[in-house]
C-alpha cells in the first residue's frame, strides 16, 4: 500500500502515483513507500521512492519539475546527481516533468540519470530492472508551444537571427529589424532560452544550437496559409528563365515576386531540376509574372505554380544570388524542400549542407 511519510504538493504527489503504477507492474518490485524529503540543506530532491526488489531494499531519488524545458532539467539532473553522490550513493536518480522531449531525455541518459514524464516515456534501470518507454506523439499544449514559437511573427524574428546566427542580439534591435513588438520578441528570447537553443551574453542574446530549432522548425512546419495557383506557360529554357527574372526584379515595377521551393534551390544550391517551377508573389507581382511567362490557369498538368502567402514578410526576406535571380532565402527555402516529398527532402539536406551550416 502507498504511504507517505510526509505529504508532497499536488504535482509532485501526481507525478509519485504515476511512477508508483509503473513499477508495481514489474513482479519483482514491491512499493514500500513514496516520502517527502526532509533533509536540511541547500537543496533536497522532493521525494524518496522506497522499493523492495527480490526483497532487498532499494531507493530512488526523485525530482520533479511542472516545466522538463532544457533549461529547467538541465538544473535538476545535475542537482539529482550531486545528491546521489554525496547523499545516498546506492540510490538511483530519476527526473520527472509532464513531457521531457528527446532531448532532455538524452540528456539525462548521458548524465546516468532516470526519467519518466507523465506522458509515459521513461527510461529507469538499477539492479535487475530495466524500464524503456517511448511515446511516439508529443503532446498537445507542447505542440502548440511550438507553433507559436513557429508563428510567422515569430518567424521573422527566428529569420534574422538565422541570417547571422554568430551576432548577440538586443531585444530592442531584433523587434525594428524583425518589424515585430518588443513583446513578442521578449517571448521568442525566452522560447529560445528555455530549450538551449540561445544564450544570454554581456551583448546580448547569441544563438547556441541554430541546428536544433531549425530541426525543429522543419519537424512542425507546414506549408504558408495563402493561395496556390497552378498555371502553364508555352516558354521553356533560357527564354523562360531570363522572362522570370525580370519579372522578379525589384527595380522600378511594384510588387514582389521570388523564386521559391526547388526553383529557388536551382538558384542557391543546384540538386536537381524539376519540370515545375515554383514562385511566391503579391498581387501585383503575380499580375507581372502572368503577363510575362504567358501563364494560363490550368486545373492539372501544371508546369508553374504560384503562391501568393497571406504573410507578405516571406517576399521581405529575400536573396539574389544572380541579377534578378530573387530567391526565398536558404531558410525558407530549406523549410518548403522539407515537406515536398522525398525528392524535396533530398534537396533540402543538400541545400543545407551547402548553405546553412554553422560552425560547432
């Protein structure tokens, strides 16, 4: 039966019976107790699992956090570690939050401490007893998490850091060169900070990990809200190409148009071309881009497609690599190769390969 030398709070009491149910489903163990600590000094783990394994007593150290961001559990584990080495060297550590991601639980792997998460991933071993579990599907309130660190307000601010990923940036400077409140940008920082995916310095905030969150980014992106227009056009070649670039150029006409998707890569990093090719463009610059390419509408067999996005800023954040060659930057880029199919996977990685790596 769970007893309890000294009531835990509410979470910490939830997250006990969650680890107190899977461990009494090993038939070698049995759940002597779940205590409180009550240890005086710096800091104390929040409580104490006693076990019985084969009938030998066995303890584990537990510390439970209500946020598993890396910031957070980075703390807690190497709490957890030093108290176990000094404090009760025959126990086992373990961390517990509502979800650690895959990184956080690498984390504590490398660190030789256990885990379980209230979503059910879990990885605790000690004398005869291994535990390994993982849940394929994150959870809702994370997910949304990261679609709002993903928004494409947010966006503009990951955009520029990603332009110059060795710059400290401050609060002030990213909100008028992103165009987005100081507010906004104030949330990001900490979205960053929280995941270990950025740093504060004496100059300001530095991305640490620019390939994790644009693994991230990649894993939960999704094609920009807007309107995708098919077309054919009679041109081909040379003749198409020079006819594109001129409507794309950003002298004297209005609008803004770009290459964009495997069109945009053949102008970044060349992979393979394909027989469609892709643009993003306002109102305006599509008016430029039909008249001059001869497209037509056309319900299947497309050989152009044009995406006019809801958020204009992705024509702001542009590059030409040729004259009138104006691009999708690499990032945007690499973000809409990621999600057309294998062959734009393929693509993808070599763009990045080429063009969007950072030093370690």
């Amino acid at each position: 039966m769970l007893k309890s030398a000294n009531p835990v709070k509410t979470s910490e009491t939830h997250a006990g019976e969650a680890l107190r149910i899977m461990l009494e489903k090993i038939p070698i163990l049995q759940v002597v107790s779940i205590e409180s600590e009550t240890i005086h000094a710096d800091w104390a783990p929040d409580f104490c699992v006693r076990l019985l394994v084969h009938g030998r007593p066995h303890n584990l150290i537990c510390e439970y956090k209500s946020n598993g961001q890396p910031r957070y559990a980075r703390s807690a584990v190497l709490e957890l570690k030093n108290y176990v080495t000094h404090q009760a060297p025959q126990a086992t550590p373990i961390f517990m939050a509502p979800y650690l991601s895959p990184a956080v639980r690498q984390m504590c792997k490398e660190n030789g401490v256990g885990y379980l998460d209230l979503e059910g991933n879990a990885s605790i071993a000690f004398d005869s007893v291994f535990i390994e579990r993982e849940v394929a599907d994150k959870p809702s309130a994370v997910q949304r998490e990261l679609k709002s660190l993903f928004s494409p307000k947010s966006a503009q601010v990951l955009r520029a850091m990603l332009r110059e990923p060795g710059k400290a940036w401050r609060v002030t400077e990213l909100s008028e060169i992103s165009r987005v409140s100081l507010g906004h940008v104030s949330n990001v920082r900490s979205g960053l900070i929280d995941r270990e995916w950025a740093r504060t310095t004496d100059d300001g905030l530095l991305l640490s990990e620019p390939d994790a969150l644009l693994d991230a980014w990649r894993d939960c992106y999704s094609a920009p809200p807007g309107e995708r227009l098919r077309f054919y056009t009679p041109m081909h070649g040379s003749a198409f190409e020079d006819a594109a670039r001129r409507a794309c150029s950003t002298e004297k006409s209005p609008g803004h148009a770009a290459f964009a998707s495997f069109s945009a890569a053949h102008w970044l990093a060349p992979y393979g071309r394909t027989g469609t090719h892709y643009f993003f463009a306002d109102e305006d610059a599509l008016s430029k881009l039909q008249k001059a390419l001869k497209l037509a509408p056309i319900a299947k067999g497309e050989n152009v497609v044009v995406t006019v996005p809801k958020d204009l800023e992705l024509l702001a954040d542009t590059v030409e690599p040729a004259p009138g060659a104006v691009c999708t930057s690499p990032i945007q880029t690499y973000l809409d190769l990621s999600i057309a199919g294998e062959r734009g996977a393929e693509a993808a990685e070599h763009l990045r390969r080429e063009r969007l790596s950072w030093p370690k």
